[in-house]
C-alpha cells in the first residue's frame, strides 16, 4: 500500500512538473508572439489591397465633367492621350469616376473612349485600357478650402492631376496641392443634372390656423 502510494505522489509529482514547464514556456513564447505581430508591416497588406476592387462595398459610378481652374476647360481622355482642353458637353470631356476600390479611392475612366486617366511612374498622365496595372490609375480625391477638387495619385503620393494654362499635362513631381494647375470642379454634363423635386411650402396665417383649429376639433357630446 506504501508503495503504491509512493508511485500515485511520483505520478501526481510528474505532471505538476510538466504543467509548470508548459505556463514557463507560454510566458517566454507569449512575447515573442505578440513581438511578430507588432512587427507585421500592414502597409504592405493595404497597398496592396489598393487596387483591388472592393466586392463588398456598394459601388458608386458617376458621370462628371472635370473643369481645370488653370486651362478654363475639361479634362479629356482621348484614348492614351490627355488633355484639358475639352468645352462643355465634348463627348470626351465626359468622364465616369468610379468608387469602388479599398479605402474608397476612385478611378477616372473616359465614357466615349473607355480608357482610364492614369500616372506613371514617371508621373504623366496618360490613358490606359486596363486599370488594375501598378496601381497608377487610382487616385485620391481631396476637396480643398476654396471649394475646388484635386486628385492625387494613390501609388505616387504627393503626385497630382495638374494641366498648364494650354491643358497640356503636368508631371506629378512638379505639382502641389496649392497650386491652381492641380485644382477641378466637377461639373455634370449638359442634360444630366441629378433630378431635383421640387419644393412647395404653405404659408399658415394665425386666422387660417385657428380655423383650421375649429374645424378639427371633436363634435360637442350630446
């Protein structure tokens, strides 16, 4: 009986030891694991993710004409060449901005011509039939103070859309943010305008609310 008690402590002696050196082992791994995950670059994760197409999100396309402050005209997308050089309601001046990418960022696509307006990475601007090449075609938009737009490259940052005064493309390295080169409106093309309804409003005088007050009140009891 003595013997067998003796075992039953080595046994129970065994396991204790066992269970101290698994809670050791978890607090030197414990550390090192959270360490890795600190040091998991999401930056690359999310760039990446940039110029993939969100399927979950709800995607929104919509038809703007882009005015440039500095050429007074439109920008166009004449297959791989880009101009902002385009008058109100120039097929090519009519462009489709697509949101429908990770973090709501946009893509500018040509109606007529279907190319999108892109940066490469040289920072021109220039037309591309496929999207999804470097990311280059997917930009930020930016409202600024004065009300006006500036788009700037997601891939390129710091690199914006900008024209000179004859709507010839700027590079984006030689652009920034305050400068009227790289600032827009976005105007719709002639006859599409967002359906407006109209409002009607009824204008309540103190005699015709008190008669209305009369006539809503319940009948006298009998």
């Amino acid at each position: 009986y003595i013997s067998k008690c003796k075992c039953h402590t080595i046994t129970c002696l065994f396991y204790f030891s066992l269970a101290r050196c698994f809670q050791v082992m978890l607090l030197f791994y414990s550390p090192l694991q959270v360490l890795a995950v600190e040091n998991v670059n999401f930056g690359v994760h999310v760039e990446n993710q940039t110029g993939v197409r969100d399927g979950l999100s709800r995607k929104h396309h919509r038809v703007y004409q882009l005015y440039s402050r500095t050429s007074g005209k439109h920008i166009q997308v004449l297959g791989k060449k880009i101009t902002a050089m385009g008058e109100d309601g120039d097929k090519y001046a009519q462009l489709v901005v697509e949101a429908d990418t990770f973090g709501s960022q946009v893509r500018i696509r040509g109606k007529e011509t279907n190319y999108y307006l892109c940066m490469n990475r040289k920072g021109k601007l220039v037309g591309k039939k496929d999207s999804s090449v470097n990311g280059g075609c997917i930009f930020i938009e930016i409202m600024l103070e004065n009300n006006y737009t500036a788009w700037m490259s997601a891939r390129y940052v710091g690199w914006y859309i900008g024209f000179t005064k004859r709507g010839r493309p700027r590079r984006g390295p030689n652009t920034l943010p305050n400068q009227r080169d790289v600032h827009f409106m976005k105007r719709f093309p002639p006859g599409e305008q967002p359906d407006l309804q109209a409002c009607s409003f009824t204008t309540v005088s103190k005699r015709s609310k008190r008669v209305q007050q009369t006539s809503t009140a319940p009948p006298p009891l009998q």
